[in-house]
C-alpha cells in the first residue's frame, strides 16, 4: 500500500502539459526568473521616483515609487501560472491551438523582459 502511494507522488509532475509546449513553458519560466533577477539586482541601485507610465496625459504623474519595478515579475509570474495550469483545462484535438497558446504566452513573456530592461537601464544609477 505505501509502495502505491510513493508511486503515485513520483508520478507528480510541476508542468503536467503536452510534451510539444515544454519548451516554451520551460523559456517562459527562464525569463520570468531573469525578469526578477533583474528587479531583485537593480533595486537598490534605483533612484526613488521613476518615469513608468508614459501613456498617461499630465506629465507629472507619468512618475511612480520605484516599488512598481515588482509588478512586472508579478505579471510574469501570474501570466504562466495561468497559462500552466490552462493547459489542463483545454481539450482540443488540434495541437496547433495548443502550441499557439504556448508561442504567444512566450512572446508576452519576451516582451515584458524587454520593458524591464528598458525600465531599469533608464533610471540605473550605479553611484
């Protein structure tokens, strides 16, 4: 009986997904950790107040606290969950509609790399 149920939390796997979309969610993860690290590293090197949200109409509020640098890794890290764990509900017999799923959440994921490079390397200050 216990040999079972050793057998079975073996068998538990973090990324239950089709092996042709483990790639990208293996990428995806990747650049959600890079996208933290960077946070995480450039934080204490950031000036206080930093320019984030440039679509906004009055140019003084386009400034924000530069603990809004964390809320990049919090998307990232909420955008794969979601698309995980969707994995398992989506029954489709097309893998094309599974790996375009995959694909796009990879690109978002690139993107949001690029706007935390652009974020941080605009405000970095080393001294």
């Amino acid at each position: 009986m216990l040999e079972k149920i050793r057998q079975k939390k073996t068998k538990i796997k973090f990324i239950s997904s089709p092996d042709f979309v483990k790639t990208p969610i293996k990428f995806s993860l990747a650049i959600n950790l890079i996208i933290l690290l960077i946070t995480l590293r450039s934080y204490p090197f950031i000036q206080p107040v930093i320019p984030i949200f440039y679509s906004l109409p009055n140019p003084n509020q386009h400034l924000a606290d530069k603990s809004w640098l964390f809320l990049l890794p919090a998307i990232s890290l909420l955008m794969n969950l979601i698309h995980i764990y969707s994995f398992k509900l989506i029954e489709s017999n097309t893998q094309f509609v599974i790996k375009l799923f995959a694909y796009s959440g990879l690109t978002l994921q690139a993107i949001l790399l690029l706007i935390t490079l652009r974020n941080t390397l605009i405000v970095f200050r080393v001294f």
